[in-house]
C-alpha cells in the first residue's frame, strides 16, 4: 500500500490527530474489500482482525473508531483517492495478469 503515501493527510495536526493516516486507509481499504461498507462495518473488522493489522502496521493508539474513519473519509479528496486507488490496483493487476493467464492454460490443457 506504498501507493497511499502519494496521498496528503487532509487533517489538521491541531485538532488532535491519534491515528496514522496511512493506517487509517490501510484497513478502510482492507474492510471494505472484505464487504465492509459502513464506517461502523469497517471499524468492527478492524477490531475483529487487529492481531493481523499489527503484523504490518503499527497501531500505536489502536483501531480507529467509526467517528475517525468517517471524518477522515469526509475531508479526503475522493478524486486523489480513487486516482491513487487506481493506481495500486492496476499495479495488482498487472502483476497478476500473467499469473492468472498462465495458470488458465495449464488448467484447460
């Protein structure tokens, strides 16, 4: 998810800011590609797979709540974030393209 420093933290330090904004993407995008799609959803999967999330992040202050994941989604600028999102999948399939193309001609030979 290197693709997501591309992004600017739309918030400001000032207002207390407790989670790492890349974390924050990190498991917004985790959940809803595991069908979370609410704030609430994708808080609980969080919480529900934190043991995981720490073998990568670094969640000194823990999951973000809902209230956090919705006000950072709601001063993130949707265009940069799908531009960026974007990106990282086409990277993603990419890569697999040729995995997959390759596996479909050993499974019908």
């Amino acid at each position: 998810m290197e693709k997501l420093s591309e992004l600017e933290d739309p918030r400001q330090p000032s207002n207390g800011t407790r989670h790492d904004f890349r974390e924050i993407l990190v498991i917004a995008v985790c959940a809803m590609l595991s069908d979370a799609d609410s704030f609430e959803d994708i808080a609980l999967w969080g919480r529900l797979k934190a043991d995981w999330l720490r073998r990568f992040l670094v969640l000194q202050n823990g999951i973000p709540s809902q209230d956090t994941f919705l006000r950072v989604f709601r001063v993130l600028d949707p265009k940069q974030f799908e531009a960026v999102f974007r990106r990282w999948v086409g990277g993603i399939v990419g890569a697999l393209d040729g995995v997959m193309a390759q596996g479909n001609r050993t499974d019908f030979a």
